[in-house]
C-alpha cells in the first residue's frame, strides 16, 4: 500500500511528466552518514551533470561490511530523510547494492554515475571498484570536491569537544539550580 501511495503522489510531482526518453539520469551512491555540507556540494555537482539526480542509499549492513568500526551511526531511514530533504534530489533508491552493474544502468537508464574525489571509508575496495562497470562503459564522473569535509573530521570535532560541552552543561546546570533556590527560598 505504502509503495503504491509514494507512486500515486509522485505522479504529480513536478519534473515526473516530463521524464522520457532524452531524459539524462545521473546515478550516485553513498551511505550518506551524518549528512553534512560536503554531502550536499556533491549532490549538487552531480545534479549539474544531467536533467534528473537518483541517489542510492546503501543499507546499514553494506556501510557495515565496507566501513566497520560500528558505521554507519546514522540508521538508513535517517540517511534517507536526510537525502531526500535536499533539493538537488530528484529519486532515492533504497538498499542501493555496492556495485553499479549493467543492468542497474539499463533499468534505471542511467546517463552518468558519479562520485566525489573526497570520500567517507577513503578507497576501501576490497576486491574490485564498485564503479568499475560505468567507467569500463565511460559514463563515470569522478568529480572534485569542494569540501574536505569528512564523517571522520565530524567524529574527531565531537570527541575534541565533548569535555568542553560537558564542563558548559555541568555550569549550566549548576547555576540553574542556584537560581531555583535562590527564587523559591531553599538556600
């Protein structure tokens, strides 16, 4: 019921009737975790490359295998809000699978697949470039990054300011409590 409600209302999205044949999709994928600025300039870029933007969100267990160390923080339907509330979005695929295949591009007819220069998890390709099959068929883009923004950067800048938010919180709290037996006479 829900998929057949998400189709009858994407129906009257604007761009929706308009899609056919001469219609240049451009595909990216990612895990999309702790959805941040660098995430949004890729998008973009990679909205530039064609009429209409199809972002994969891998699944918690791909970013998992492919990342470790307890990634991905965020669970999938949070990195999927978070990427469809961008407006250089045009369609999510859930569950994306790490490899772009042939059949992939064929049945979401894909024009181009990108990514960005700067990633999350660096080059951790195991056996093989998941983007090998688009750049075997020269459709990859691999574009700049206009942010080095990464969840590891984000990581390190919360764990250097936990004790400074944590001290703030411990003196807030502190004087608050002074100022409620200040004002209902209990000191």
């Amino acid at each position: 019921v829900t998929s057949q409600l998400m189709k009858a209302f994407t129906v009257g999205l604007p761009g929706e009737a308009a899609r056919g044949a001469n219609t240049r999709t451009v595909y990216v994928d990612g895990a999309w975790d702790m959805f941040h600025a660098g995430h949004i300039a890729l998008l973009r870029q990679a909205r530039a490359l064609g009429d209409r933007l199809v972002v994969g969100v891998h699944s918690d267990e791909v970013v998992n295998r492919h990342r470790g160390l307890n990634y991905p923080i965020m669970a999938m339907n949070e990195r999927v809000l978070s990427v469809l509330g961008c407006r250089f979005v045009d369609d999510v695929l859930l569950n994306a699978p790490w490899d772009v295949t042939e059949e992939m591009i064929a049945t979401l007819r894909i024009s181009a697949v990108a990514r960005g220069k700067i990633r999350d998890g660096g080059d951790r390709f195991l056996e093989k470039d998941p983007h090998a099959v688009p750049q075997a068929l020269g459709i990859h883009a691999e574009l700049d990054s206009e942010s080095a923004l990464t969840l590891q950067e984000i990581s390190e800048r919360l764990r250097d300011r936990r004790e400074e938010v944590e001290r703030r919180h411990a003196e807030k709290a502190r004087k608050e409590s002074e100022r409620y037996r200040q004002k209902h006479g209990l000191t």
